[in-house]
C-alpha cells in the first residue's frame, strides 16, 4: 500500500481496469527468444545473430520462466545496470532488447501491447578524430609486410600480405576480419566480378558493405586486388 502514496486504492483499481490490455498470447520469454533468433538466422550476418542470442540469452537469465509482456521498462533499465559495460555498449545491448521486443510486438505476435526498452534513451557518445598516419608511417609499414612471411609455421611466401595491407592502406577498404571489406570480397565465391580492370575500379556491393561504391584506383590498387582476390590467395589468412 506504501507505493500509492497519496493516491486511493480505488484509484489505482479504476486505473488497472482502463489501461490494461492483455497480450493476444501470453508467451515465455524462452519461447519468444527461439522464435526471434529462428526469424533473423537467414536475415542477418552471423556476428549480428551472435550477438543477438548473447543479449538475449542474458536476458533469459535474469527473468526465467516470465511471459514476455510481464517484463516492464525498470526490469530492461535494471538488467542493462547490471551489465557492467560501457556506453557504446550499452547502447548496443540496448538495440539488441529494442528489435526483439519489437519482434514481439508486432503482428500477428503481439506477445506484448508495449515495448519496454522504447522509453530507455540512447547515450551519446562523441565521436573522436580518426588518426591519419604518416606517409613516413606508411612507407615503413609497407617495407616491413614486403618482407613479412607470417608466423615460424606459416608458409607463405614473403610479402604475401602486401595487397592486403596495399588495398586497405591506400584504398580505403576495411580490414577487419571477418566483418571488413577486404575480408568479405576474397571470401565471395567469384570475388574478381568485383574488379574492372577497364575503369580502374572494385565494386563494393551491398553484400559486402552497408552501400553501394566504386571509388576509382591507380593501376598498382588494381593489380593489388587482382592478387588479393585470386583463387591462389589463402582464404582466413592470420598476421599470426
């Protein structure tokens, strides 16, 4: 009775029986969560799907065996307090909860009427300076991977990594691996469709990054990604 402070009992009654709507179906969290995950497996990249079941696997944790529209916003505010992260993190937790309640909340589901990570506001993080290198930097680094023959059981030949750090160096793609431009076009099953030779330039396409691009190269960028997506070239290569 303490909660409702200065307001009636009767108050609180009428209020319960004009807001309230129950879910279409009441359905448990661990049923909810293996429908999501089973809906995006073939919709989104397998590090998203990964970092999908983590979030939510921790969210089962926290509220085992609870109908999906049980869960309010102080228990989605509680468990992201409880995460021990950072902001960008936080963030990211917080984008995984918001799609699957989403996910939830949509029709014909409607396992829930409210989205309780909706009112939960993003942090904003500043956004830093991105570092440039030298062109003394660079031209080290590019004398030492021209000598660079990988780890004491690599057998790769000397400077086999020079298109690589070539391409992503000068020519702006990302090299994360394996979410990164360079990465993902050696990986496609005919990655050399992507290079035109005549024009001087490598497509990047919406399977290998979130837009559509095709910034013209030098002629030694060219025959770089020429090397970099040849059959010949070791797919999942490591610096190691």
């Amino acid at each position: 009775m303490a909660r409702l402070g200065p307001k009636s009992l009767a108050l609180a009654v009428e209020w319960f029986l004009t807001t309230y709507r129950a879910p279409v179906t009441a359905l448990a969290i661990e049923t909810a969560v293996a429908a999501f995950l089973g809906a995006k497996a073939s919709h989104v990249r397998p590090l998203a799907l990964r970092d999908y079941r983590r979030t939510l696997t921790a969210l089962q944790s926290a509220f085992p065996g609870r109908e999906v529209h049980t869960i309010t916003t102080a228990d989605i505010q509680s468990f992201l307090a409880n995460r021990g992260v950072g902001k960008k993190r936080l963030n990211n937790l917080r984008g995984d909860l918001n799609a699957f309640f989403v996910f939830c909340q949509a029709a014909p589901r409607e396992w829930t009427h409210e989205n309780p990570v909706k009112p939960i506001e993003k942090y904003r993080i500043a956004r830093g300076i991105p570092q440039v290198i030298s062109a003394d930097t660079a031209a080290r680094l590019m004398s030492f991977v021209e000598t660079y023959a990988g780890g004491p059981r690599s057998k790769q030949p000397a400077g086999f990594l020079v298109p690589y750090f070539a391409l992503c160096l000068f020519a702006g793609l990302r090299p994360s691996v394996p979410d990164g431009e360079a990465c993902k076009l050696g990986n496609l099953p005919d990655p050399m469709q992507f290079i035109d030779q005549a024009m001087g330039i490598i497509r990047i396409t919406p399977d290998v990054a979130t837009r559509i691009h095709g910034d013209p190269l030098c002629p030694h960028l060219v025959s770089a990604a020429n090397l970099l997506l040849e059959p010949a070239w070791p797919r999942g290569f490591s610096l190691n």
